[in-house]
C-alpha cells in the first residue's frame, strides 16, 4: 500500500514535470500542486483510456496511459493557472 502510494507520488511528479516542459513559457504553480495535478491528471487519464477499451496486451510499459497523463496534466496546470490568476510568463 505504502509503495503504492510513494509510486504515485513519483510518477505524478514525473508527469506533472513533463506536462510543464510541454507549455509554452514559464508557469507561476509550485513544486507541490504541480506533483498533486500531476497525480491527477495521471488518475483521470488512465480511467478515461481504459474507458474507451484499452488493454495493455502485450504487457510493457503502458505508453498510452502515460502520454494521456501528460496532457491531462498539462490542461489541469493552465486550468489552475486561469483559476487562481497567476499568469504565464
């Protein structure tokens, strides 16, 4: 239970890290809320792609999961973003 919690912690982080990477300019969100949408968007994207019938078959790495979490994320940052205010630069 405890590592699964600490994985997606690490995870989220990862993701979160990229979704950032991947918008334009700089974001005004801290480490912290970028690890907790980072988990978020990880959540949401995996529920929603297994929705919609993907099964990871061929067992591996689950690279369309993991994309899907970083666009997630990336939309969760900017909503966050127009939310509270704080504007890219």
């Amino acid at each position: 239970m405890i590592g699964t919690i600490i994985g997606a912690i690490i995870v989220g982080a990862i993701i979160g890290a990229l979704a950032r990477l991947i918008l334009p300019g700089r974001q005004s969100v801290s480490t912290l809320v970028t690890v907790i949408l980072g988990i978020l968007g990880s959540l949401i994207a995996s529920w929603l792609v297994y929705q919609l019938g993907y099964s990871n078959e061929g067992g591996g790495f689950q690279w369309i999961p993991f994309l899907a979490g970083i666009v997630v994320a990336a939309l969760l940052i900017v909503g966050y973003g127009m939310a509270t205010g704080k504007k890219q630069v």
